[in-house]
C-alpha cells in the first residue's frame, strides 16, 4: 500500500475513532429524558414536527441551562413533558408566571401549565440550532446506529489483531524450525 492509501486509511480510522468516542460520550451523557447533557448544556434532537415553524425535524439545539434566577416572567423556554406516555418529548412555551417554592426549587407557569425547574431546559434566546445535524445524531446514538458504527467495527478490529497476533506467533514458529 501506497504513502497515499495509508494516508487516506490512517485518516478514516481517525476520524471513525472520534466519531464513535463522540457518540459514546453523548449516549454515556444521557439523562432521564434520552437527551445528552454536557453540565449545564443539552443536545436536543428535534425528531417530530411539533417545534415547527421555529424548528424543524431533524434540527440539534445546543440549548445552555440558566440558572432560575435568569429565567424570568415572558421568557420563551424549552421544557420536559413530564407524561413519559406521550411520544413529544420537548416543547416550547412562554413563561407565564414564577413561583419560587424553596431556596432550591422554583415553579414556572408556562403556557397554562405547572412546571417544576427541574424540567426546563433553557431559554430558546440562547440556544443554537444547527439544520439537519440531529438526524445524523440521532441515527448513530440509536440502537443499530451505536451497534453498527462503534460495536461490529470495533469486533472487526479486535478479531483482526487476534487473527495478525496468531500469523506472526505461526510464521515466526515456522522460521525457527
């Protein structure tokens, strides 16, 4: 193999190899939602047509956590449903009324319902959106995504090494003999 092929080889092993430390890392940074969060910054996959016109399918919001005290009364924010049954994990509204209930815990009324602080995301002021990045990231942090991307490769290269080890230890026998 060429000075090019193993150029080109070495660079796709690279960049698979950051690709699926990425992907581990966000799925390893899940919290209970299924929505990676990296301290007090989350990914959110729009994967439904609920946050349209302001946001479409397939849209990463890099949405930065406020601290409650930020979070004030007309402030547009994204939050938790609460309902696990419903399929709509995430939704936007305005922040209608405030309520701090202890040192630690704060109520917001948003949109007419009751939501405890815990279950704000952020203010959408803040957020960034990125087109189309979070379907790729929602297919390789999927089931088969991971399996296909991170799991057979990395068999494949442990077998390889196995299969190369067993050649070099049978060659090297033949040698001596």
């Amino acid at each position: 193999m060429g000075k090019i092929g193993r150029f080109i080889l070495n660079t796709v092993i690279v960049v698979w190899l950051i690709t699926a430390l990425f992907v581990t890392v966000c799925l390893l940074s899940y919290n209970e939602f299924r929505v990676t969060t990296f301290g007090k910054t989350a990914l959110l996959i729009i994967d439904s047509d609920e946050l349209e016109p302001d946001y479409l399918e397939g849209d990463l919001l890099i949405v930065k956590r406020n601290s409650d005290a930020k979070i004030n009364v007309g402030d547009r924010v994204f939050y938790y449903n609460s309902d696990m049954d419903s399929s709509v994990l995430i939704y936007n509204g305005k922040v209608e009324d405030k309520q701090e209930v202890s040192r630690d815990e704060t109520t917001y009324t948003i949109d007419g319902h009751k939501i405890s602080g815990v279950y704000v995301v952020g203010k959408i002021d803040g957020s960034k959106s990125i087109h189309g990045v979070g379907k790729i990231l929602g297919l390789f942090t999927s089931k088969w995504g991971f399996m296909f991307l991170v799991i057979f490769p990395t068999l494949f290269a442990i077998i390889y090494e196995i299969l190369m080890i067993i050649e070099a230890k049978r060659s090297t026998k033949e040698d001596t003999e």
